[in-house]
C-alpha cells in the first residue's frame, strides 16, 4: 500500500517536470519570436530590397539604386539665372558645345522628372530634351561615343551644353579634364521602366572604332531595314521605346567622326562623344525653341530664379510661372513650411515662383512641391 502511494507521487511529480519543461520551451519560443519580430524594418518596404528609403530621402548605396520610376515630360519655356531655356521634342536636335560631368554630390538624389541619379549608370542631363529620352554623345576629341538616358534638367549655364553621369564621362574618357566638346544628337524618348542599362552599354563606341550596325542589340539579332520601322505594342499596349530607339538610331548610320546634316531625323547609333568646354553665346538663340501648348503644370519650367538663388542657405527648387500673385497663392500656403519662397515678376503680370529648402530636405520640398501641382519643379545644380 505504501509502496504504490510512493509510486503515484513519483508519476505525479514527472508529469509536472515534464508539463513544466513544456512551458518553458514555449516560453522561450515566445520571446525568441518578439526579439526577432522587434528587430524587423518597420519601412513601408525595406530599404535593402530597393536601395531607397520609404521617406524621400535616397539611401548612401553606391551603385545599383532604382532605375525609372519617373515621369516623362517635355515643358514650357523656362528662365534659370538669367537664361532662358526652351523645351521641345526636336527629333533632328544636333549640337556641339561643352560636356561636364556630375557625380558624388548628386548620387541618389531625385532627378527632374522623379527617378534617382546613380552615377554609375549611363545619363545625363539637358536643359530642354524630352525627359527621360536617349541621345548619343560624342566626345569629339576621340571620337568616343555613347547612348545617355536623358533624365535630368540642367546645365543651366550658356558655356556648357549637357551634363553626363560620372560612368558616361569615364566611357568618354573626359572625368580627369572635367569638360570636353561633344557632339550631342536626339535619339527618341526613353522608356519610363529604365531597364536600358545593357542597350546604353552596347552602345558604346570606342574612338577609330568603325560603326557596327548590331550595337545594342541582343547577339543572335539581325537588322535588316529599309526606310523607317513601325514600333509594335507591347501586351499592356505599350511601345517598347527601346526598340524604337535603335530603329531610328540605324536608320541612316553615318561613317566614324562624320557630322550629319541636320535635316537627316535618324540618327547613327555609333556617333557619341563629349561636348565643348564653352560655346558662343550665340548658340542658345540658335538651340531655342518656340514654346509649345502644354498642360498648365508644365508652366513650371517658366520659373526665373535669381543669380544669387543658389547662395548660402539651402538648396533651390525651380517651382514655375503663374499668372498672378493670387494664382500662386495656393502653391506658396502649401510649400512656406518647406523654406523660403522667392517670388519675381515675370512679364505681362505673371510671376515666377522658386522655393530655397534646407539641404537635407530638399528631396521633401520636391515631392511637396508635385504633390502641390509644380509637377514639373526640379532641384537646380550648380
């Protein structure tokens, strides 16, 4: 009798070791997922995964930022430091004047129509080519050439004619000299996905290199063309600009160094290279176009900023030209806790709107200012 108590008190407490040992396991379970849990990115989407932050500032990775995801637009005549600048779609745009080259300072920051500078990608930009859109450089010192993806506004001073990522002025062997005389020649618009980088790069023609009609294209493709080529629609109605872009840049290719008359629309695929160090100021007369019907947001670029807009203080975002005062009342409320607004006449009653934000907010101020209705505004470089 004795004997099975003492073994009933033995099963018992084994059971509760055992019931006990469970719970701690569980337990411990338990608090291993909270720590796991609690170390997770609390980003709308991480920032490992597509290399920006949620918030509008861009993450420090060197390379491999986000490619497209902006949008494409053209835009009215505009004024930056006492030049006035005159956006078009020209499809027999050609000129020669100086390339520079923009790098560090500006590497993973919004460009003019929303998509990331990366400077080792192949792009550039211009003060009025379509954006985004493609054109061929080359640096005519060597005959060195390759296709950029225009996406940015700028230079905006008349000695210098466009602007290249640091990676294209590396192909064109200028990034020690700083500036170079190129030649500059439209291309076609850009798709907005970005994933040109393989076509940007085929592209590439070494100076004394003769043209190769394949350039760009996958290998195992052959190209035979007479006359121009229709472009085909995608399965969500699409038209792969990429396509159309190597269609027009093979129409007529031109022999190695040789400059085509400006009335040829195709443009020679091979024919690339830097622009002039300066160029008559002249030239911008002859480069301007005439302003063309757009949307009102595209009046953005009319904006007229100061000479001394980029002075101490912050960074400057060209906002646009309105009619009045009182139709710029709205945009000015919205934008005031952003920085300073700077507001100047801009002939027959209009006014031109810039707003000077903090440096490290200035990313903010631009999406503030798009979602303001200045959907075309843009940070101005140096």
């Amino acid at each position: 009798m004795g004997n099975a108590k003492r073994r009933n008190r033995a099963l018992l407490h084994a059971k509760l070791i055992g019931t006990a040992l469970i719970v701690a396991s569980l337990s411990a379970c338990s608090g291993s997922s909270t720590k796991t849990s609690s170390t997770r990115s609390k980003e709308y989407f991480p920032e490992s995964k597509y290399g920006v932050k949620a918030s509008p500032r861009v993450s420090t990775a060197k390379a491999n930022l986000p490619r497209g995801g902006g949008r494409y637009q053209v835009g009215k005549a505009y004024k930056v430091k006492g030049n006035w600048f005159h956006p078009k779609e020209d499809p027999n745009y050609a000129a020669v004047g100086a390339a520079s080259w923009y790098g560090d300072a500006f590497h993973g920051r919004l460009t003019a129509n929303g998509e990331v500078y990366d400077m080792t990608h192949l792009t550039a930009a211009h003060p009025t080519l379509p954006l985004p859109s493609y054109a061929r450089v080359t640096n005519l010192a060597n005959n060195s050439s390759v296709i950029v993806r225009i996406n940015d506004r700028g230079p905006f001073e008349r000695s210098r004619l466009i602007d290249l990522s640091k990676r294209a002025a590396e192909l064109l062997d200028y990034q020690h000299a700083g500036t170079a005389k190129v030649k500059v020649e439209y291309v076609g618009p850009a798709p907005l996905h970005g994933q040109d980088d393989a076509f940007l790069m085929a592209s590439y023609q070494p100076g004394g290199r003769a043209p190769d009609p394949s350039d760009g294209l996958p290998t195992g493709v052959m190209l035979a063309m007479n006359g121009p080529t229709p472009t085909q629609a995608n399965s969500h109605g699409e038209v792969d600009t990429i396509t159309a872009a190597i269609a027009a840049a093979y129409t007529a290719p031109a022999p190695n160094g040789a400059v085509q008359p400006s009335d040829v629309g195709s443009v020679a695929l091979p024919s690339f290279a830097p622009i002039p160090a300066s160029r008559p100021g002249e030239m911008f007369a002859a480069l301007s176009y005439a302003p063309q019907d757009t949307n009102a947001a595209a009046e953005v670029f009319n904006t007229v900023l100061n000479p001394e807009a980029g002075a101490p203080g912050g960074s400057v975002v060209n906002l646009g030209v309105w009619p009045s005062i009182k139709a710029a009342e709205a945009v000015t409320r919205t934008l005031s806790g952003h920085g300073q607004i700077r507001i100047e006449q801009a002939g027959s009653g209009q006014v031109a709107l810039s707003l000077v934000a903090p440096e490290e907010s200035v990313n903010d101020a631009l999406l503030a200012a798009w979602d303001a209705g200045a959907t075309d505004a843009f940070i101005v470089r140096d």
